[in-house]
C-alpha cells in the first residue's frame, strides 16, 4: 500500500463509546483502518463476507445498458443538494455539482431526485423538470458533457440520467400517503383519521411520469429513474399490504403503479433507458435510546406493511419479492436497478453506514461494516438472480480510502455491475480521475461519512426554506461559509 498522508480527522483508537470534539460533532469511533489488511479479520469476528482486491483495471471494463455503452463501472448515486431555485430550476450550485460530476470520470451519472410535480417535492429547493424550466435542464446536460469531455476526452461512453420522484409522506407542503402505517405515521404527525391519496389521485400520477420523463429525453438525458426507495411513495406502495383496493394488498396490486407508470412512459418514449433506484429491504424505525444508541421502535407481528422483509421479523431482508419485482421490471423493459434499502429519516444506519449520525439521529447500533455487507449481499443476490442485468451498489463511502478496494472485490466476484458513491462523490468528485491518475485516491479529501452533508440538508432555518447541502470540509469554497452558519444556527437554538 502507498504510504499515507496525515488524517485530517484524526480518531480515537477504541471501536466505539470514546467520543472527541471536532468542529463541534461527536463520534463514535469504529474506523481504524490502516490497509486492506486490516479489514480481514473482521470478517471472522464480524460474521460478514467482505472482498477486496487490487485489480483496478476491472473498473475499465464496459457495460451496455439498452443501447447505452457505459465506458467504465463507476456511478455517481444520485446526490440531492437541495440548491434548486423555488420555481424547480436548477441554482448556481446545482450546475457546479454536476460539471464536477462531469469532470470527476465516472461513465455512469444517476441525476438527482426531480419531482414530477410541484405537490411531490420533499422540500422547496428540490428541482422540478417542466416546460419552464426544460431550458436550463438542457443546459445541465450539456455542461455535464462538457466537462466530461474537457477533462476525459470522450462522452460517447457517458450515461447520464434524471430520477423522477413523488416525495409521498415526506412531500414538504403536505404528507401524501398511500398507507396507514403505524410505526411511521407519528414521526410524520399523520393522524389515524388522515386521508390517503385515493386510487384516482394515483392513477392520474401517471401521466406526470410520463410528461417528465418525455421531457428528460427531450433535453438530452441517457436515462429516467422510476424512484422506488427510501419510503417515498412507490416504495410505500410496494409494501402496502394493508392498503384496500387495487393497489395494496396483494403483489399484483402493490405493483401496480409502477407498472403502470413503467409501460406508459415505454409507451410514449419508447427508445428511453429505463431505470428504477428500488429499496430491496425496508426496516423499521430506529429511535435514539441509552446512550445515544439507535434502539428499534416498538413492533408487533404481524407487520402491517413493509417491503423486502418478512412480516415476523423486521431485522432480517427478505428477497423474495423484490427478486420477483426487479424479473417483472425487466419484462417491462427496465435494463438498469440501483439497489438500496432503509429510510434516511427513520433508520439511517441501513442507509448509509456512517462513522457520526447526523445532529437529529442516533449513534449506529451496529458497527457499520455490517451495514455495508448487509447491502453488498443483498445486491449479490439480485446480480446472482439476473447476471445480465446491470446492478449499481450501494455502501461504499464508508471504506474512505479503501472504497476502490472493496469495490474491485465485489466486481470481481460478480456480485454486482457497478459500484455506486454518493457521498464520496461530495468529498472528492474527481475520485475516479485521482484513482486513474495516481493509483490511489487524495487521502486529504476522503469523505470520513461524519455526516456534515446530512447535518445541512436537515436544516431549514434559511430564506428558502432548506439550506443547500455538499461537504464542508472538502468544500470550503462552496459550503465553508453554509456551515458556519448552520453551526451558528445550532447555537442560537440550543436550548439554555
């Protein structure tokens, strides 16, 4: 291994329980990782299966995806900012996010959440993609090519997508649910008299699927999302079993919108990519208890909802349906699937494993390289299911400098097609040129997964109601200051 320049985060060396003060944020300290080598015995002590390797050059390898040729098995996830204008149009730092994604030398560009009308955006700087604000969408598509092919060359072999969402329960003007459930309707103060979204409310989404998706392929991008995760509303509709009529209950009917929604836009674009990012495990809520450790909510069997697990045991993924869902999407036409799991408001530690819980969240009940190898199985199993269809991983971010290591591992192996970074990619945008370029990534730059990014998008004492969200500590340029008011927020309302 080449040697190491000094942390700029330097950690304790107990696993976890010591915390230190760094720009004001506690940690918990599970990362103590010098080399690769260090990783292997926590497989044994760990019960996890984690694969490394050196062979970069598997990166190198291309994909076609429909009738995409995606040049390397990079993927920037989609990273929403939050820096939107208040009519939908991407802000300032929108354009800058995705020229550096352009310039970064990842082949495969998952566009952030767009919603498909002005009631589905989960907070009033999410981008919105309609006939007013088409022209500066192109000029996204065109400055990310741009870039790309300033610094690699060659966009003939870029994949650039928009993923198309309905914000559902977390809609920011008002809660749109498709199901009654019980462990997260009081964290969204939905009472038991609340209405849900009727089935001609959800049959008329269709068509603003349609009218976005029509405009996506108009103004150049590659591929449309069909954004089925992370408790927004497809992914609640998939697992409302306890929803009556023709979409809850039964797979049939809880598949049914976006189905529906799948076969109408192949209808109306029908040379158009067709991707979904899917929760394949849902989880249940986790709470802060003793000690600040993530404890679960309080349950009961059977489940009344719930997608990817088993209606008596929340804790373990159950593949069966998800497996059976991502087959039929193929059928439908879908060519690509992102995999992921959890609910970042509910249980973050499932969705991303962190090394430090956002201000609002817990400390991981778990060490995080279980939360990693929960997601590198689960997306082995989907890959072993259809090996020739192209899977984006999640997980990543979390092995900092070794996140080429694990990756090359899992792409060996064939437990998946790509390896997916989110918030790396706010860390270090240009991860994929550093690794081509110097063999290894800038060690001063490796996102240390303290959460600073989600500490911002979680704040929203600010004129337009969310402050924009990127890396403060890799980022000073653009969030230098943003931090420093947030954590000047922080203290005005820090109670006495």
């Amino acid at each position: 291994m080449p040697a190491q320049d000094a942390d700029p985060f330097p950690l304790a060396e107990t696993e976890r329980g010591s915390k230190t003060k760094n720009s004001g944020l506690r940690m918990a300290h599970f990362f103590k990782y010098k080399s690769v080598d260090d990783f292997l015995p926590e497989n044994a002590r760990l019960g996890i299966d984690l694969r490394f390797s050196n062979d970069f050059a598997v990166y190198d390898r291309p994909v076609s995806i429909g009738h995409l040729k995606v040049g390397n098995r990079w993927c920037i996830h989609p990273m929403e900012g939050c820096d939107g204008n208040p009519d939908g149009s991407p802000g300032k730092l929108t354009f800058r996010r995705y020229r550096r994604f352009g310039a970064g030398g990842a082949k495969l560009i998952w566009g952030e959440a767009c919603a498909v009308n002005e009631e589905a955006r989960a907070n009033p700087r999410q981008i919105v993609l309609n006939e007013s604000t088409r022209d500066a969408f192109a000029r996204i598509v065109a400055d990310c090519r741009q870039a790309h092919r300033d610094a690699n060359s060659d966009d003939s072999d870029l994949a650039f997508g928009l993923q198309l969402t309905h914000s559902g329960r977390y809609c920011y003007r008002r809660p749109v649910i498709a199901t009654h459930d019980p462990l997260l309707d009081p964290r969204t103060k939905i009472t038991p008299d609340y209405p849900l979204i009727s089935d001609d409310e959800l049959k008329r989404l269709v068509d603003d699927y349609v009218t976005t998706a029509k405009l996506a392929c108009a103004v150049g991008f590659d591929f449309v999302d069909v954004k089925q995760c992370h408790r927004y509303l497809l992914n609640e509709l998939l697992g409302a079993r306890n929803r009556p009529g023709p979409f809850g209950g039964s797979y049939e009917n809880r598949t049914r919108l976006t189905r529906d929604i799948i076969q109408a836009i192949r209808a109306a674009v029908p040379d158009v990519v067709l991707a979904s990012r899917m929760n394949v495990f849902d989880g249940i809520p986790f709470h802060k208890g003793e000690n600040d450790s993530g404890q679960p909510d309080s349950w009961t069997e059977p489940l009344a909802n719930g997608w990817g697990m088993s209606e008596q045991d929340p804790f373990t993924p159950d593949l069966t349906e998800p497996i059976r869902w991502i087959g039929d999407m193929r059928t439908l036409g879908v060519s690509l699937v992102n995999v992921t799991m959890g609910n970042p408001y509910a249980q973050p530690h499932f969705v991303r494993p962190f090394e430090y819980p956002p201000p609002d969240g817990y400390e991981s009940p778990e060490h995080p390289l279980i939360g990693a190898d929960r997601h590198f199985k689960a997306t082995a199993q989907i890959q072993r299911a259809y090996p020739d269809l192209a899977v984006v991983g999640t997980g990543y971010s979390y092995f900092q400098e070794f996140l080429p290591h694990v990756g090359a591992g899992n792409l060996l192996a064939g437990r998946v097609s790509f390896v997916g970074i989110g918030r790396a990619s706010l860390a270090q945008p240009d991860l994929v040129r550093q690794l081509r370029d110097h063999g290894r990534l800038d060690r001063k730059r490796v996102c240390r997964t303290f959460s600073y990014c989600t500490a911002l998008m979680r704040t929203k004492d600010h004129p337009l109601g969310q402050y924009p969200t990127g890396c403060p500590p890799f980022d000073k340029e653009a969030y230098g200051e943003v931090w420093k008011e947030v954590q000047a927020l922080s203290l005005r309302n820090k109670p006495v």
